[in-house]
C-alpha cells in the first residue's frame, strides 16, 4: 500500500468511530454546559437584586434613624413647634456661671377624638405607672373628653417618651417643648424667682424682665456672685439654727457701685419644685418685708446731726436719767447716767442720748434726711417683691424721738444697707441694683446727699463701735471691720413684744477705705447657754457677719493690713476731745 492508500485509510477508520454513541456524548456534555451557563446568569442576576434590596434598606434606616425625617406611624407622634414660644434667655451671675436655663424636653397630649371612652382608663393607669406625678382622674376625664387637643403632662424625660411610645396608644402624640431650670435650686430663689410651665415670668427677675428674657439669646447678667450667696446663706443658716430663730435675711451690698454681690432670705425655696414650698419660704425678707431695725437707725440719726452743721463730735447730750415724753418713757438697756458726747452716744448705743440728739436738730432735719438717704421710698430693686416702708402719718414729736433709735419707722434691709452705704462711701447714693453695672473705675456716679466730713466722721464712729461698743464679735483682724448693732421688739397685735426679737448686725470694711456693706439680720432668735440668755444683735447677728467678711476678704484675695500702722490708724480716728472740751446741749 502507498503511503497515501495508508493515510486515506487512518482517516476511514477514524470516521468509523463517529457513531451513535459519539453524537449522543456530544449532545450530552452540550447540555450540561448549558445549564451551568443559565445557573450562573441567575446568580448574578439574584446577587444583584440582593444587593439592590440591602442598599435600599441601609439607606431608609440611615434615613430614620440618622436623619429622623420620617415619624413612627405605628406609636406616639412627634409634633414640631415654633421654637420661638419656649425660647428664653438664661440669667447668669456677675461671673457667667447660670443661675436659670432652658432644658429641651417633651410633653405629651392627645386626641381624645380617637381614643374610646372606655379605653381611657386603662390608658390613663398604663401612663400613671410611667408618669408616677400623673393626675389619673383628671387623665382619664381628659382622654374621654373628645377634644381634638389635650395636655396630658408638659415634662417628660426620655426614658418616659421611650416608655410611652412602647404603650402604642394612637392618639398619644408628643411635642417638643423646653423646661425652665435652676441648676442652683434654692439658693438664689428669691432672686431669680421662677416661671410657669408657658415660661411665662411669676416672680422675682424672671417676672421683671419677662419681656426681655423672651426669644433673646443675651444672657441677662446679675450683680450677684454665686459664690458670695453661697457663704452668705450658710452662715446665715448656722445661726438660725443655732439660736432658733423663724427666719432671717442678709446681703452684701459693694458701696462704690450699689450692687448687690449678695442677698439671702430664710426660709427658703426650690423653684424648680415650687409645689412643696410654704407662703412664709417664697416671702423675700430682704427686700420686701420691712422692719423696725432698732439701734443700726443711730447711725442715721448721728449722720444727720453731724450733717446739720448744728452738732459736732465734741457736743453731748444729757443721758442721766430716761426721757418722759407724755405717757412714753424712753430709757437706756445700759444707762451710763451722765452727759454723753456723740461718740459714746453711738458706741454705747444710748436710746436717751439719740433722742435727744434728734429733738435738738428738728423734726424736719430728720424727716428730711432720711428721705435723702432712701429711707422713705421703697429700695429702686429690679424685682417685684420690694417693699414700702412703713413711717409715720403725721409725723409728731414723739416719732422723732422714737426714730432716732429705730422704732416708729419699718424699712427693708436693702434700704437700710443702701442708706448705710451712702453714709461711708463718701456721702453719694447709688440706687441698690441687682445687675451688674459696667464701670472700668469701679466706681459708679450717684448723687452726693451728705459732706464728705460727715461720711469720714461716720467711718470712725462705726469702727469705734466695733473696737469698744457691742460690736466686738464681728472683729475680723487685719480688715478694719467697722458697723452697729440693732436689737428691736416687735409688734404683735399692735403692742410690742419682748421676748421676740428682731435682732442684727450692719458693718462695713475696710474702714479706711470702705469697699463692702454686710448685713445680717435674725427674726426671733433665742438665746442660749453660750450667750448667757441674750438674743441681741451683738450676740446672735455680728458673728455672722464676722464669718461672710472673713469668708469674703479670702475669696476676693483681700490683703490684711496692720491696723497698728500710723496711716491706717489715723484714717478712722476720731478727734481727741480734751479735758472741758465738751460742750453740753439741749439738756430738757
């Protein structure tokens, strides 16, 4: 065979194996690849559906839970509101630190037009059990009322909203609302005073300045420092306690400015729990209860007389013996029984020598004034709760005398720190002020009512009465404390009470070169075994003034001086009288 015949006959018997069985593997493995193709065009197909679907899903809940534009359907309905109706400024000290702020918060309503009436006592205990303060009757009256629009509570917290909402109650719907809040509750209560739950303004600053603390985003300033408030209602808490009194009110007053720094009133208050406070804890003794504030008014009475231009430091007064006027009988706690000059009237606190004092300089002297000194209009404070003093109508003989020792005339303790103030500051009055006045010299103009020889003469006599008078506990070394003592009864049914007692203690420091008035008073103190029985300013009073400006030289970083040094010596002397020097008057 050629070689041709012998490859033509390889290919003849290749060709013989393609048969039945050869197509019919083909057509085989044919299919097979077919159906893998159709099976992986499915998955691909199904995978991107999938991712399709999981892309969808991420997004609606980036949308609801990130961006919150959709509310729930099935529960409770957030009701947007304009932020205008709860926007209020915060009030805040002279410091910044926030006395008074919003807090966002929810309240709940209904819509009584969906809920059955028989449905809505058991909706009103299912949200008492979430809500302990609920009102349950009034609830369940509200839900079964119909109406479209109904309060059912105005301050949730968030764990109740959550609880709420769980309840899937329909026509149970939320809004979003803002709480008043004091972060430093009672201690500036009287002060600030509180809103209601509208934010609308019910006493004190807040009632004030209504207007302005609306939809302003300035926060409104206050002369107060929060710190000083604190010191000052500790100690007055102390001593209330300790001498059982009923209650008692203090300040702080700056002499340059009239501010305030400070201003506390006992019993107290929490504003942001207003329900559980008493009408005796709202009522602000320091500016509107007004008082007969017994000896302190002396200061008054002997800066009148000095400013007079008719008496002087060497003149005296005949103290020997009580002074009868009609039917009254004016008498000295410890008579000396002699001829008192200016000084030892002041330092020995002479009820006689002071009246006799005022009948020589006239009743219109002194109705005049004390008028100049604000003792005879209410106290120019920025809150509402100020009060009027109470003075004589006519003014006769016999309140001239009784004044001049501070009885027969009742004034707040702002007025009577704002009328001490202006004696010592050099003789101007500033109105007293609960916001903070902006004055780079730190002193602010005010009008000059007394000589400024008057004002340094009453300087000394007030420390005078600290060195050696009965203002010896509110010595506080190296600050040059000067002040008086008042120790008043008070009326009760028209007649005087003996064993109740108005009892405080007003001072100044530094002497030389005054910077801050301080005033405590207690109502009813009772004596004790450390006091020996007394319940006098002396006794009860001057010690905590004594604590507020020791506490107080430290926070200001104060420094002592040496009160043996000659100039600070010689700042608050008061001139030598020599022997035959004292020149006796009006002995009647």
């Amino acid at each position: 065979m050629t070689r041709s015949q012998i490859a033509g006959r390889k290919v003849t018997e290749s060709n013989a194996y393609d048969g039945p069985e050869r197509r019919t593997r083909l057509r085989i493995e044919g299919d097979a690849k077919q159906a893998m193709e159709t099976g992986r065009n499915r998955l691909v197909v199904g995978g991107l559906l999938f991712a399709m679907a999981f892309l969808v899903v991420a997004g609606r809940l980036i949308e609801v839970g990130v961006l919150g534009t959709t509310p729930e359907r099935n529960t409770a309905t957030i009701w947007d509101v304009d932020p205008d109706r709860f926007a209020r400024a915060d009030i805040v000290d002279r410091n910044g630190v926030v006395l008074a702020t919003n807090l966002p918060t929810r309240a709940l309503f209904a819509d009584a037009r969906i809920i059955a009436p028989d449905e809505a006592p058991v909706i009103a205990r299912q949200l008492a059990g979430i809500i302990p303060d609920l009102d349950v009757p009034g609830t369940r009256k509200r839900l079964a009322s119909g109406r479209a629009f109904i309060y059912l509570h105005r301050d949730l917290t968030p764990a109740q909203v959550v609880e709420v909402n769980r309840l899937g109650v329909p026509g149970l719907n939320f809004e979003d609302a803002e709480a008043r809040v004091y972060p430093h509750g009672r201690l500036v209560s009287h002060v600030i005073g509180l809103t209601d739950i509208d934010n609308n303004g019910l006493a004190g600053i807040e009632k004030r300045f209504d207007d302005d603390l609306r939809g302003s985003n300035k926060p409104l300033k206050l002369s107060l420092d929060v710190r000083v408030q604190n010191m000052l209602r500790e100690e007055l808490y102390k001593a209330m306690t300790e001498f059982s009194a009923i209650g008692a009110a203090g300040l702080v007053m700056d002499v340059r400015t009239g501010e305030l720094i400070g201003m506390s009133s006992l019993p107290d208050f929490d504003p942001n729990n207003i329900e559980t406070a008493t009408e005796e804890a709202i009522f602000n003794r320091g500016s509107l209860g007004v008082y007969e504030m017994g000896s302190t008014f002396k200061l008054l009475n002997t800066a009148m007389a000095l400013d007079s231009g008719r008496v002087n430091l060497s003149n005296a007064f005949d103290a020997r013996h009580p002074l009868k006027v009609a039917r009254f009988q004016i008498s000295d706690y410890h008579a000396k029984n002699r001829w008192l000059t200016v000084p030892e009237i002041l330092v020995y606190s002479s009820n006689v020598g002071s009246a006799r004092m005022a009948k020589f300089v006239g009743t219109q002297t002194q109705r005049d004034f004390l008028g100049k000194v604000g003792m005879l209009k209410p106290a120019a404070l920025e809150i509402p709760e100020v009060g009027a003093p109470l003075i004589p109508s006519p003014w006769r003989d016999i309140n001239t005398l009784t004044i001049s020792f501070g009885h027969g005339i009742a004034v707040s303790p702002v007025q009577l720190a704002n009328g001490i103030s202006t004696l010592i500051n050099g003789g101007i009055y500033r109105d007293a002020t609960l916001l903070a006045r902006n004055s780079g010299s730190g002193v602010v103009a005010g009008t000059r009512v007394i000589k400024p020889s008057t004002s340094d003469a009453m300087r000394a006599l007030m420390r005078a009465v600290v060195m050696e008078g009965t203002g010896k506990k509110a010595i506080v070394p190296g600050y040059m404390v000067g002040g008086k003592t008042g120790t008043a009864e008070k009326q009760v049914n028209g007649r005087y009470k003996r064993k109740a007692l108005m009892s405080s203690f007003i001072a100044a420091f530094p002497m030389q070169d005054p910077r801050y008035v301080v005033l405590a008073m207690l109502d009813e103190p009772k004596g004790t075994k450390a006091t020996f029985g007394y319940a006098t300013g002396g006794w009860v009073a001057a010690p905590v003034v004594g604590a507020v400006i020791r506490k107080l030289a430290h926070l200001y970083a104060m420094p002592p001086v040496d009160e043996t040094e000659p100039t600070v010596l010689q700042a608050v002397a008061l001139p030598a009288i020599e022997p035959g020097g004292m020149l006796k008057l009006a002995s009647y």
